[in-house]
C-alpha cells in the first residue's frame, strides 16, 4: 500500500553504493565519522558488523550495504551515528558521503527497505530507517 | 723233259722189241700170239702213257693245288721245286711268285693295318680338331660379341669421359668463381667486421643512455609517487573536511531555524570538500597515470637496456662470426684455387683418357674385325676338318675292307 505524506526531512546526508543513490534524513542522525577499531561478534548475523567506540560510548555497528542488498564500490569507511530512539546505533557507509536538500513528498511503501524518488540510474531511493533499524535491532537483540 | 721223254720212247721201244722177241718163243698160234703181242704192246704202251702222264701232270696238280690253296688265301703253302725239268722252273716261279704275293700281301695287310690306325687317329684328331675349331669358333664369336660389347662399353666411356671433362671444366670454371666469390666475400665480410665494430661502439653507447634515462626516470617516478603521497594527504584532508561539514550540518538541523545559516556554510564547506576532492581524484589519476607510465618508461628502458645488451653480445658473435667468415672464406678460396689447379690436371687426365679410348677404340674394332675373321676362318676350317674327318672315316672303311680282303691272305 503507498501512501503519500510530506517529507520527513528537507535536509538529507546522501551516498552512491554500486547499484543506486540513497539518502538518509539529516535530523535522525547525530553524527558521522570513520569507523574506527571494531569489535567482531562470533555467530552474530552478517549485517551485524560488530561494536565499535564513539567518544567513550559502545555504538553497535550495521552493515547498511547488506541490508539494502548492494555493495560498495569506494575505499571509504564511514559511520553514520543514529539519533533517539536508536542512539545506540551507527550505520556503515563505504561511500562518500554528501548533503541534498529534498522538496518532494516522499511516499512510502510498507515492508520496503527504502523507495525510489524519482526514475533512471540516477533516481534517489529513500532510506526507511525506522523500519530498517527496527529490524536489525531485533535481530542483534 | 725231253730227256725223260726220250728215255721212256727209249724203253717203251725195247719193251716192244723184247715182247716181239719173246712172244715167239712160246709157240703159239699166230692168231694168239699176235693177240698176245698186240695187248703186250697196248700193255706197255699204255703203262708207259699213264706213266709219262702222271709224272708230268703229278707236279702240275701239285702246282694247281697250290695255286688253289693260295688263291684261297693261304700263302704260306710251299710247292716242291725240285728237279731240273720245266716243272721244277714252273714251281720255282710258282714259288717266288707266292713269297712276293706273301711278301706284298704281308705288307699290304700292315699298311692296310697302319693306314686303318692312322685313319681311326686321323678321323678321331678331325673330330678333336672340329670340336676344337667349334670351340674355337664359339670363343671367337664370344671375343667378337665381347668385341662389341667393348666397343659399346668404350663408346659409352667415351661419352661419360667426354662428359667429365666438360664437367671438370665446369668445376674448374665454378672453382674460379668461388674463388672470386670467396675472395669478394671476404672483403664484405671486412666491411661487415667493421660495421659490426661501429654496431657495437653504438650499442655500448646506446645502454649507457638508457642506464642514465632509466636512472632518471626512476628519479621521475620516485617523485610522482610523492605527488602520490600528497594527493593522499590532500584526499583525506577533503575526507575530513566533508566529515566536518556534514557533522556541521547535523549540528545546524538539530538547531533548527537559528542554525540554518550554519547550514548554508556547512553545505558550501561541503561542496567545497567535494570539489577538492575531485580536484585530488583528478590529480590523483593523473599522478598515477605519470608513475605508471615512468614505470613502463623504466621498464622500457631497462627491456631496451636488455636488448641492447643482447644485441651487443649478439654484434660481439656477429663479430666473432665474421672474423671466423673471413678466416673460412681466405680458406675458402685458398681451396678452389687448389681445385681450381687439380681440376685442370683432371681435365688433362680426362683428354689423356680420352686419348687412350680412342686408341683403345680402334684396337678393339680391329680386334673385332680379327675377331670375325678369325671366326670366317675357324668356320672354313671346321668344314674342312668336317670333310677331313669324313674323308679319314671313308678311308677307314676303306682301309677296313682292305684289311677284309687281304685277311683272307694267311702269311704266317
């Protein structure tokens, strides 16, 4: 079922993976920087990358590319650090990171990680996060 | 004879007178008594006739008998010549007649005897003399069918004689020629030797360049992998810059309207990330394109140092080779100049040989000419011992009947 509504945001923190363009609401991130040491968990899920360190506090680290089902293309290892209600959260983005500034409603899909803005290879799909970040923190709990 | 027959006409007529003076005295009638003295008479005659005729014809028959004896062929049978009448002359003739008829007989039966040997020899040497002539004639035709044979051989020898002379000429004519090659190839190879020298001074100068250019573009490429280095530098300073500007945004979104200035900045703070960021991907790609490209540079160098040093020990074996073609060439022509001499004492060989084939030729067309002659003859001469030998059988036979005849002559 699609509904349409305003958009969230109008500011967005965007990135180019191998397939498509995405972007992420500005305001329900609190930060980005490169992923430093990380901390693997044995047996964990595979978009579970692990825990890493983010000014004193333990953030639990997703693999994004993984759930989207695309792959990176750039050396970049960026972190995206995630705002209330999932601060304990950061995501990974190996690709460069940019700011865009959305004036278009977004519609949304139900049980769709992200949707597509517009057609073509240069479309921007637009990230679901709670949806997504839901269901990843149910499976890393 | 005569005497005999006088003695006996003698006695006979005193027997008549002694019969007529005795028949009287008896007294008889005269009818008897002439009877009686008429057979007295005829008595004594005839005894007197039978008796005169037997000692004549007894010597006779004796004769005959001989004479028939002889006739019959036995010479050896003797006649008594005894006596000095006629009779005895007859049988003394009968009997030097029959020693010259066994005399001549004799030598009749011996000369028939050696003129039959000497047949049988002379009709067996015929046969000897014709087989041999056959032989003779058989030889004579192999000698002429080998004559021929010769002949041809020789023809063909002469041709293969004349053949190598011409080729011997054309050895000797190629021995010049490669002698001139040999010597025009020496001279190349001279100039050759001193090309490759030259070849060589260049190839030793040729690597020294390229060591000093691959040195250079070592240097070169050291240098653009320090570009490298600072566009790395200048990429994670854009990196952390665009970090810095989006963490700025998030900052001026969580303020709300009173950071949206902030915003505007951070964006062109940014933009400005971006732009230096393509500007160090350009640099980037550009640099690597330099380091790669003095890398092939280099390597093309250090490969055409390589070459050139392979092509120097090759110029250095192409020198050794020439030296050794120079050598081999001087030995070259040294040896088709000796041809070049051997080949003419061959040629002159070859026209000795074919001297000698040409004499050799008219000897043996003589030879075969000889030869049919020889054969003409032996074939006359086998058809004469052909006739000998039949003319020895005739004589044989001859003889042989001879010998029949007079062996009916028995002489001893």
């Amino acid at each position: 079922m699609i509904v349409n509504r305003p958009a969230e945001a109008q500011s967005a923190l965007m990135f180019r993976l191998a397939l498509r363009r995405y972007a992420i609401p500005l305001r329900r991130t609190s930060g980005v920087q490169d992923l430093g040491a990380l901390r693997r968990i044995p047996n964990s899920p595979r978009r579970w990358l692990g825990l890493t360190e983010w000014s004193g506090r333990v953030l639990n680290v997703i693999d994004l590319p993984h759930l989207l089902g695309d792959r990176a293309v750039e050396r970049a290892k960026s972190i995206v650090r995630l705002r209330e209600p999932h601060s304990g959260m950061a995501l990974y983005v190996p690709a460069h990171l940019g700011l865009t500034e959305l004036t278009t409603p977004v519609p949304v899909v139900a049980d769709e990680p992200y949707v597509a803005l517009g057609s073509g290879p240069d479309a921007l799909h637009w990230i679901h996060l709670d949806g997504l970040v839901a269901e990843c923190a149910r499976a890393v709990v | 004879m005569q005497t005999k027959l006088g003695a006996g006409f003698l006695l006979v007529a005193l027997l008549y007178v002694g019969v007529g003076l005795a028949v009287p005295r008896f007294g008889f009638e005269p009818i008897p008594e002439i009877i009686l003295a008429v057979s007295s008479y005829l008595v004594i005659g005839l005894s007197a006739a039978w008796w005169f005729s037997f000692r004549i014809t007894r010597r006779m028959r004796e004769l005959a008998a001989a004479a028939a004896e002889i006739r019959n062929g036995d010479l050896t049978r003797t006649v008594d010549t005894s006596g000095n009448d006629e009779v005895a002359d007859v049988a003394s003739a009968f009997a030097v007649m029959a020693d010259s008829l066994m005399h001549v007989v004799h030598e009749v039966q011996r000369a028939a005897a050696e003129i039959h040997d000497s047949a049988q020899s002379l009709a067996q040497s015929s046969d000897e003399m014709d087989g041999m002539a056959s032989e003779i004639a058989g030889a004579a035709q192999e000698i002429a069918r080998g004559a021929e044979s010769q002949a041809n051989e020789l023809s063909r020898t002469d041709k293969r004689a004349h053949e190598l002379a011409g080729i011997a000429s054309d050895v000797a004519a190629g021995a010049h020629n490669v002698n001139q090659a040999a010597a025009e190839a020496a001279r190349r190879a001279h100039d050759g030797s001193s090309d490759a020298k030259r070849a060589a001074d260049g190839i030793l100068e040729l690597t020294a360049q390229n060591v000093e250019a691959s040195k250079s573009m070592d240097g070169f490429r050291e240098k653009a992998s320090e570009i490298g280095a600072l566009i790395n530098s200048v990429r994670s300073i854009s990196h952390q810059t665009n970090l810095l500007a989006i963490n700025a945004a998030i900052e001026a979104a969580r303020a709300g309207e009173e950071g949206r200035g902030f915003a505007v900045v951070a964006e062109e703070v940014s933009r400005l990330s971006d732009t230096v960021r393509g500007f160090a991907e350009r640099i980037s790609g550009i640099s690597e394109e330099i380091t790669d490209g003095s890398a092939r540079i280099g390597q093309q160098f250090r490969l055409s140092t390589q070459a050139a040093e392979s092509v120097g020990k090759r110029v250095n074996r192409t020198l050794e080779s020439f030296d050794g073609i120079i050598t081999e060439t001087c030995t070259t022509a040294e040896r088709a100049a000796e041809i070049h001499e051997l080949t003419a004492i061959q040629n002159n060989a070859v026209n000795d040989v074919l001297e000698s084939l040409k004499q050799i030729s008219s000897i043996v067309v003589a030879n075969a000419h000889g030869t049919e002659e020889t054969s003409g003859t032996t074939k006359n001469q086998r058809e004469s011992m052909r006739e000998m030998a039949h003319s020895a059988r005739e004589l044989a036979v001859a003889s042989d009947q001879l010998r029949e005849l007079v062996s009916i002559f028995r002489v001893v």
